[in-house]
C-alpha cells in the first residue's frame, strides 16, 4: 500500500471568480467547471489538484480543505469513527472514485479521495 498523501486543496469563497483570477494570473493554472458553483485545476503531471468552492459563509482562515488520498475509502472512514471522529459528508461517488469529508475530534476537517 503506498503511503497516504495530500492530493487537494480546496478554498471557499463567496466570489469564486476573483479567487480563479488570482490563482490563473499567479501560477498560471487554468481552471475548469467541475459542478455547480465548482472549480477545478488538475496539473498534468499528476500533482496536487486545486478546488473553488462558492460559499457565502466563509470567514477568514476558514478554508482551505485538504484531502488525502486513500487506497480504501470505507476501512478509512470506519477509522476515523474509530478514533472520536465523525463523518459529515458520506462517501459521495465522484467520476470512478469517491470522496468523503470527516471532523477530526478537534473539529478540523479532512477531506479523503479515492480516484
């Protein structure tokens, strides 16, 4: 099993296009519609993706999310309850993979993504 790593970012803002402006003038991303009020870059060499999330209830230092790639998403959610977390966002299907989001028991949240 390889070892568990970041693969993405994500922030939330309530004008998701000034956040996109920013990042494309700054590193040249190039961003795509993923969902509704969604975006996403997806580097070519397999790196770190990047989300935009709408969100009128973002307060600062409130995002980003990060997620860790995972082999097995439900062994891994099973631990997180395990060890005092709890689920707030199901394993959700996401193209051929799957995401879901838990609150450590500090109430920090952790994304994790099986691709």
């Amino acid at each position: 099993m390889s070892t568990p790593f970041v693969c993405h970012v994500e922030w939330g803002t309530p004008d998701p296009a000034i956040l996109e402006k920013f990042l494309t003038q700054l590193f040249n991303w190039q961003f795509q519609t993923f969902a509704p009020n969604y975006l996403m870059y997806m580097p070519g060499d397999g790196g770190i993706s990047v989300g935009i999330m709408q969100s009128d209830e973002v307060r600062a230092g409130g995002t980003p999310n990060v997620s860790i790639r995972v082999v097995d998403m439900d062994p891994m959610l099973a631990k997180a309850e395990e060890l005092g977390g709890k689920i707030v966002v199901p394993k959700t299907q996401m193209g051929d993979g799957s995401f879901a989001f838990v609150a450590a028991p500090d109430g920090n949240l952790i994304g994790l993504q099986k691709l």
